[in-house]
C-alpha cells in the first residue's frame, strides 16, 4: 500500500510542468534582490524554507509511515517503550542546533542591514510647512543645493 501511495506521489510530481531548473530558479513570491544585503536575504528566506520543508516531510512521512504500518487492523499489537535517555537527549540538542543553524545567518543578516557606513542609495528630501492658510508663513528647514532660478530655468544649467 505504501509502495502504491509512494508510485502515485512519484508519478504527480514527474508530471508537473516545473523542471527541476525552473524550481531552482523560482523567486518564491520575492522581489529580485538589488543589493547584496537583499541578496543575502533572499538566499536565506531560501534556506529556512527548505529547511521547514524538510523537516515537515520527514515528521508527517514519519508519522504517516508509522499510522498506516502499525495500524490494528493489521492485527499488530502495541509496543511497551521504555524510558530512553539517548532519544530524549537526541531529540532535545537536533531542535536546538536547526535553531542556531538558522539563527546565525539571520543576525549576521540583521547586522549587515543596520549598517550604514556606505549606502547604496542616498535620500534627500526637502519639506515645507504652511504655519498660515493661503501658504503664508512658509518656513524652510531645509535649503536645496541647486538654486531656484536654475531649478525654475531662468538660469543656465551648469
């Protein structure tokens, strides 16, 4: 039975129209990275998703494995477990080391984005506010670095 479940599965997949060179390539609903930063965000939102995808595989295939193989209507009987302290030691220190395993290049991530010493991109914005209706009362807190009559095209550009 299983081997029949696992030929249909084998079988869906092998059909569907997305090659194996496509699925690589695919940008998971993301925008394409412009900067290395994003770069590096992107390959990890890769690696975390393949990594909850395969540790959701290999839990419910497990589980599946287990329900359909041990089932009482084969006739099995329950098995009397004892305490194992290797298994609860193993299942306690593999959660913890994906954890960490995910965790480091998130905060090397978090750290390359708070820094600000070379941007690639520099914003300058000027704003006005109206203290008056009618625009009276115009203050200025910031004065562009081109004049007005070049900016308006009373004067040459240079």
């Amino acid at each position: 039975m299983i081997k029949t479940l696992l030929q249909r599965i084998g079988a869906v997949a092998a059909s569907m129209p997305v090659s194996g060179l496509a699925w690589a390539q695919a940008r998971y609903n993301l925008q394409e990275p412009q900067t290395e930063v994003a770069r590096q965000m992107y390959d990890l939102h890769t690696i975390v998703l393949v990594t909850c995808l395969v540790i959701f595989v290999g839990v419910f295939g497990t589980m599946f494995y287990s329900v359909i193989r041990h089932r009482r209507a084969a006739g099995r009987k329950a098995e009397q477990f004892h305490v194992s302290v290797m298994v609860e030691i193993g299942w306690t220190i593999a959660p913890f080391l994906i954890l960490i395993g995910m965790a480091w290049p998130a905060i090397k991530n978090v750290i390359a984005m708070q820094d600000t010493s070379s941007p690639d991109l520099t914003i300058g914005a000027t704003g006005d506010q109206w203290l008056t209706g009618d625009g009276q009362g115009v203050t200025r807190y910031n004065s562009p670095a081109t004049p007005r009559d070049r900016r308006e095209g009373k004067a040459p550009k240079g």
